[in-house]
C-alpha cells in the first residue's frame, strides 16, 4: 500500500492540485496531511481528486469545525497527534515535532510524520522519520510532498 504523505498546504491551491495529480500517479491509496491546511475551502481538492485522507490540525488551521465538515465522506481530521495502523504498520501522525523523541524511543511504530517546520526530512532510521516539508513552499521557496510504500518502508521526497 502507498500513501501520499502532505503537510503546510497553507491555502497554496495550485501546489495542492499539483501534490494531488503526484499521488495519483503514484497510486497512493491513501493521503496523510500533518496539519496547516488554514482554510476550509482547501478541502474541496481533496475531494475533486477522491483519495480518501488522514490528517491532524495543526497550528495556522482556522475553523476546526468546518474543517472536520467539509471532510465527511473523504476523510477524516483529528487533533494530533494521532495512532494509526494502516498496511499492516503502526504509524504516529502529528503536525508540530514536540513528542519525536518519545515516540521513537517507544519502539511502537514503523513510521513517524509530522510537518510545522517547513523543511522537508527523511530519516530511515527505524522507525522512519518523515517531514514531508512545505506543500506551499511559502517559507523556504521549496515546495514538497512524500509517498511511501508501506509494504517495504521505502520513501521519498517529491519536489512541486
């Protein structure tokens, strides 16, 4: 199973379109976002592009309540960070890093994303650390987004 893994899509619509054709291609069957969509319209794309998501709220989000709204019947929004197992692999989501160190040292999960940097990482030091980065490209004029394959843990940065 692939996933899409996006976070700081910050309102930037054209980049987002551009993430989302990207995980097409790839055959992501399912999207994680690390948090900062920031408004509720952005969800529309999503569902124009129907790959069911994942994703936590993060700092820069506006209406939490119409966020979680505008998800229903494509995905689903929580306040990370969240568990999930998806693939057979337990995967930690969140959107600011605070509990990094904890969540590694817990040895429960395969696979660790966050966003709120704004600099894309990928660490495949068990468990594998991922920072898709910037959707926006807003902050360090780099936009980019994540796919990994969950049968054998391989990821990589996508550049916009």
């Amino acid at each position: 199973m692939k996933i899409g893994i996006i976070s700081d899509s910050h309102d930037h619509l054209p980049n987002l379109r551009k993430a989302l054709e990207i995980f097409q291609k790839e055959k992501c069957e399912k999207l994680l976002h690390c948090g900062d969509y920031c408004s509720p319209f952005v969800i529309k794309a999503f569902k124009e592009f129907g790959i069911p998501f994942i994703g936590v709220f993060g700092n820069n989000d506006g209406d939490l309540i119409i966020l979680s709204k505008m998800a229903e019947g494509i995905g689903e929004l929580k306040k990370g960070p969240m568990e999930l197992e998806l693939g057979g692999r337990k995967i930690a989501l969140m959107h600011e890093p605070a509990y990094i160190s904890a969540l590694r040292s817990s040895k429960q999960f395969d696979l660790i994303l966050y966003g709120h940097l704004h600099q894309a990482l990928l660490d495949p030091t068990p468990p594998i650390l991922v920072n898709p980065g910037e959707s926006c490209g807003y902050l360090s004029g780099k936009a980019t987004i994540a796919v990994c394959d969950l049968k054998d843990l391989s990821a990589k940065l996508i550049e916009l």
